[in-house]
C-alpha cells in the first residue's frame, strides 16, 4: 500500500477513507435530501439497507428519537466496523452484516426502509427490492436514490484511468452511475410488488476539494485503490496532471463545483 499512499493522508483501510472524505464531500450532502424525502416520524422502526459506514443510518437515528429504532445493513464488514466507530455510544443502532438480497430480519418489522446510492451496486435489484418489501409493516415505505447519468468530471476521469491506470478500472466510475432511468427504476419497484410508487429525478449540486486531493481522495476510499497501487509511479503522476487539467473546467474558489443526477424512489404497498 506504501506505493500508492505518498503520505500519512490515507489509511490502508478504504472505508476508513470512506468516512473521512467521501461522507463529507458526497455522503453527507446527499443523505441530508434522502431524510428530508423520507420524512421520518419519531418513533418509527427504520432499516438502511447498504447503509456503508453509516451517515443515513446516523440521521434517521436523530429523527425517530428515543421511542424509535433504527438498524444498519451491510455486505462489507470494514464499512460496518467504521459505522460502528463512528456512531455515538449514546445512538440505539443495531448493525447486520448481510446482503440486501437476504436480509436476516423478520417480516413487517420496520416502517420505513431507506438505501443511499447501494442498489446499483446489488447483483439482483429485483430481489433486494421485495426484501425491503418483505420487511416492512403495512403501509410502511421504502426510500432510496441512485445517481446518474456518469456527470462530466467523472467521465474524465474514467477516461483518464483508461489511458493512464488500466482499462478495467474505468467500469467501476461508470458502475456508481448504472441505474440512472426513471422508468427502469419505477417498473424494479412495481415487480418488486409495490402498488403505489412515486420516482423524481433532480440535480444535486456539490462542493468537492480540489482537482488533487478530491482525485486521490475517492481513489483511496474505493476499490479503485487497488487498481492504482498496481500502475508504475509514472503512471499515476500522468492520471493526476491529465485529471487536474481536464478538471479545471469544474474548479470554484479552493474546489471543484458539479452537479450530480439523482434519481429518488418512494415505494408504498
């Protein structure tokens, strides 16, 4: 890992990166507009599914109060391990390990299950969709978001992986992006058994750190570490000047500014 860590910025640990940059810069912003979707009544019983190292998890924690109940599920143990850290001794969560494709918790046990840009991600869409469903009470609700289509600055990127890192790291920036269509994601949640289900689609802006940092501050918290650990030091020195320039474009006062597509899902029996 010391090859690809030029200082003591970045722990070996991705989400540990995860939580230090990405929460900040893009997890935090967009579960503030997923709660607010949501709208989370005290004492209510909420699952986040995919819920990583536990931002949305945190802030539903804060709305249902004391008289609710919040838990967390996760396939990655070193996200759930994070979220565990980082949650306040004080805070009432309860974590699980497991896929959202098999979600090990009895029926009609919550009332609102969320999910934060982690569908795209899930081998089976269609069958993590009717385990929420599975999961909910009568007349509870899922709410979850997707982002997409692939914005400008990261279709850089990718390319500049492509050119510079290995063609097979640049699926996995587009991959974030995959399930961007209205209309796909409203006929998943209507297969998935959901009568009444309500998709909007809105432009989230975002304040990212510089070209620099935020570039090796993503690498670090994804799988892209790896990829990047693997290419010469001279390979990297060309991914960051290529990205720095064609990055410019995005650059606002100390950072980058972009607008991210989101694509946000409310699924009621």
């Amino acid at each position: 890992m010391s090859q690809l860590a030029y200082d003591e910025t970045y722990s070996e640990n991705a989400a540990e990166n995860y939580e230090r940059f990405f929460v900040p810069a893009i997890g935090a912003p967009v579960a503030q507009d997923l709660i607010e979707a949501a709208a989370l009544n005290p004492g209510e019983h909420v699952l986040d599914v995919g819920c990583g190292t536990g931002v949305v998890t945190r802030m539903a924690a804060d709305k249902v109060g004391r008289g609710g109940s919040v838990a967390g599920l996760d396939v990655n143990p070193s996200m759930l391990a994070v979220a565990r850290a980082a949650t306040p001794k004080t805070a009432a969560i309860n974590w699980y390990e497991a896929s959202a494709e098999a979600i090990p918790l009895s029926d009609d046990s919550f009332d609102v299950v969320l999910c934060q840009m982690s569908l795209q991600f899930i081998p089976s869409r269609l069958n993590a969709l009717r385990e929420m469903r599975r999961v909910l009470r009568p007349g509870g609700r899922v709410v979850l978001n997707v982002p997409g289509p692939t914005p400008p600055l990261f279709e850089h990127f990718a390319d500049a992986l492509t050119k510079h890192i290995n063609p097979a790291a640049a699926p996995f920036v587009h991959a974030v992006f995959s399930l961007n269509d209205a209309t796909e994601v409203r006929q998943l949640a209507s297969d998935a058994g959901f009568k009444r289900v309500d998709v909007t689609q809105a432009m989230k802006p975002l304040h990212l750190p510089s070209a620099k940092n935020f570039m090796w501050e993503y690498i670090h918290s994804t799988p892209l570490a790896f990829a990047v650990a693997q290419a010469t030091d001279e390979q990297r020195r060309e991914l960051e000047r290529e990205v720095c320039v064609r990055w410019e474009e995005f650059s606002s006062g100390s950072g980058l500014a972009i607008e991210v597509g989101m694509t946000t899902l409310i699924a009621k029996e």
